[in-house]
C-alpha cells in the first residue's frame, strides 16, 4: 500500500471514535474500520433498547464501551457494560446485547488462524 493510501484510510490518523458512527431511530447500525486474516474492527451504535439477539460466534471477541450502557448476557450471566469498560466475549458461548441508552462500541473479532 503506498503512503497516499495510508493517507487516506480513516485510521490513519487521530480520530475522534465516537463520531465516526451515528444513531438511528429504532435500529442499530454497523461500520467496518477493518478486517483481515487475524480478526476485525468494527462499530456499532444502537438506539436505546435495540440490541442483538443471542448467538455465538467461533471467535473471542472484544466490546469496548465508547458511549452510553449496554447490558450484555453471556452464558446466561449478565453484565451491564459503560462508557470506558470492556468485556471479553468467548468464542463458542453464547451471547447477547441491549441497549440500555443509546450505545455506541468497537467490537474486536479475534480470528484463530
């Protein structure tokens, strides 16, 4: 990748984290900042009481708090998550989101490669 395209990345230089996504009434909404062989990096915001519903991925994964609560179930253990705090969710268990305020995070995917 050349120095322009570097440049150009979103990453690629101080960014303010937060204002990088947006809320929308009612939903949740997702930005991918990266992805590669190792895992990826992407945002979420979700309005108040909008979440995701239980599942489980192969792969550990990081939530980082950037605003708001958000209460978190894993393995049937819930967790309220804010602003500032991280949460490590295990590969292979199940788990759970809802917003509690309106929430924004970055979610680490660790891949096993």
């Amino acid at each position: 990748m050349s120095n322009d395209a570097h440049r150009s990345h979103p990453l690629a230089s101080p960014q303010p984290v937060r204002e990088l996504i947006g809320y929308q009434e009612g939903s949740v909404v997702s930005r991918s900042l990266a992805s590669a062989a190792g895992g990826n990096l992407t945002l979420f915001a979700f309005d108040q009481d909008e979440g995701l519903s239980e599942h489980t991925t192969p792969h550990d994964a990081v939530v980082h708090a950037l605003e708001g609560t958000v209460r978190v179930t894993v393995a049937e253990e819930e967790h309220e998550v804010e602003e500032g705090n991280l949460l490590l969710l295990p590969g292979g268990v199940p788990h759970a989101l809802t917003a509690l305020t309106p929430f924004k995070m970055l979610l680490v995917m660790l891949k096993q490669t």
